[in-house]
C-alpha cells in the first residue's frame, strides 16, 4: 500500500483488530480512500492528536549531581564523555581517582564543568566564593541553598571553578580573617571607657577618607542607627558581623553582597561623634569583641 505524504496533524495510528487505520487516510480492500476530516473539530480533540507520546531518555540529568558504578569495561574518559563533561571536572568531583578504576567503584558525576568543594571549620559562604572567583548567588542556586548557612562536612558544588584552585581549605586559605578598613590612627581601644563598653575600635581621619569591608559578606543594614549616625553593617558568616559607623556616606544597600577591600562608605562625624572618624566593631555570634585580636 503507498502512504500518502501527511502533516503531522494526520498521522495518529491506531491498530483495530488487526486493520491500520490513519486518521485522514482508510486502507480498504477498493484501494486508498481518503475519509473527510470533521469541520468542525473540538479544541481538546485536536490537542489530544498532536501531542506527543511520553518518550524515555537516556540522556543524564544535569540539574543535579549524581553516581556512577563502574562497570567492566568502563575508562574515566568514557565516563566523562558520557555524562557530557571533560576529565578534569569529573577527576575533581572524586579527588585520589586515577585511571585504575574498578567495577563497583562509585564516582561522583557533577551535572556540568565545576568542583566539589568540602566545608571545613571557619569557612563561610563569602570566603568560597572570593576562593574559586564565583558569585555567591551562584554557588546557592547550584545547591539549592535559601541561606547562606553552611556546615563542616557539607558538600558544594562549585559550577565553573577548575580542579586545583584552592586545595587547601579555604579558611587557612587566608592567614587573616579580616583587613584594615581604613587608613588613620587609633583614637580610642576597644574597652570599657566613662564607665561603659567601648564595643570597636575609633580610626581616625580626614572626613571623606575612604571606608572599605573588612571582608566578603553580605550587607544587613545601610543607614541612620541612632547614635551611630550612618552605618552600614555586614555578615560575613560564621556568626561573625561587622559595623562601620559615624559615615558621611555610604555606597552599599541591604542585601548586597560585597568582596574585601570593597569600598563601601566615607569616614564622616554623623551621630554622637566628637570628630571625623570611622568607629568600627566586630561582634562574633551577637558578642562585640576586639578587633585589634582580628586584624593583620
């Protein structure tokens, strides 16, 4: 029997007892008839011929990571080419591998080109991210994340980051914690002064001298705070949060991520201030302490 050429709206194919049937075109013992397609079709009808049926795929997921069992016969580079990445992603998602694998050896398959970070203590989400040279919103969304929490022993995956970057863990990747936020002289300690906790350090200056973050994190307040004048305020993670206060003006906004060394305000004489200078305090899980204890 010759087929007709068809659209695609024509070929649903039904078998009846044992008789091919195709909507449009009837094979009858007379020959090829053509049957008249309703004028008048309702909507659902129509839909319900063009859409397609449900088909299985082989291709791997790449929304999340995932496991592989060696099998007989298996290579790194063919696993690689299976699963849509090259050898170096995937030799850094298992560290230690080599090309001697063996079936029922179990990898780790990262969904495309990155690494696998492992939490150690004192990281925070800020200091990865500044690490690899990602975006923190990056890593979150790679993850799942809704916060910035993170936990010893907790596995990222870093999209885009290359295999060797940062082996160390990345809080010993920096031998200090925080940096000067400014330049100036130490105008008052931290301590107890007039009979009440002096809960930062006062830098003074020039009114204007630049006012930098101390270190990568995220900003939790940007404006007036009563005897602070203007402040701004950031997270850094780990339970620590620092505040810069008495500015002139400031160039951040709540929720802004921000890197170390980023200028963030100007040294000003707002608030109770006897002159220009930045007053600036660290506290460590809702606690001030010293920042002279965390400086280079």
């Amino acid at each position: 029997m010759n087929l007709l050429k068809m659209n695609a709206r024509q070929w649903a194919y039904v078998g009846v007892g044992g008789v091919a049937l195709l909507a449009g075109v009837w094979a009858a013992p007379g020959g090829v008839q053509t049957v008249p397609e309703p004028a008048t079709m309702p909507p659902q009808a129509e839909e319900q011929q063009v859409t397609p049926m449900p088909v299985t795929s082989a291709e791997p997921s790449q929304q999340a990571l995932q496991k592989h069992i060696v099998v007989s016969g298996d290579t790194l580079c063919g696993i690689a080419q299976h699963y849509g990445i090259d050898l170096e992603t995937l030799m850094a998602a298992n560290p230690g591998v080599t090309d001697l694998i063996h079936p029922g050896d179990e990898l780790v398959i990262l969904p495309h080109k990155g690494v696998v970070y492992q939490v150690d203590t004192g990281d925070t989400l800020w200091d990865i991210a500044r690490v690899y040279g990602v975006q923190v919103e990056t890593i979150k969304s790679a993850n799942a994340k809704s916060s910035d929490d993170i936990a010893v022993g907790e596995k990222l995956f870093i999209p885009g980051a290359r295999w060797g970057r940062a082996e160390p863990a990345v809080a010993r990747a920096y031998a200090s914690r925080f940096t000067w936020p400014t330049r100036g002289e130490i105008s008052s300690p931290f301590g107890w002064r007039w009979g009440r906790l002096h809960a930062g350090v006062d830098i003074a200056n020039d009114l204007g001298t630049h006012v930098m973050s101390a270190r990568a994190g995220r900003v939790i307040w940007a404006g007036w705070r009563g005897g602070y004048g203007y402040t701004v305020m950031v997270d850094h993670g780990g339970g620590y949060v620092s505040l810069y206060g008495h500015l002139d003006n400031y160039y951040v906004e709540r929720g802004q991520y921000i890197r170390a060394g980023q200028r963030i305000a100007s040294m000003g004489n707002t608030g109770n201030s006897t002159g220009p200078h930045l007053h600036f305090e660290v506290q460590k899980d809702g606690q001030p302490v010293d920042p002279m204890g965390l400086l280079p």
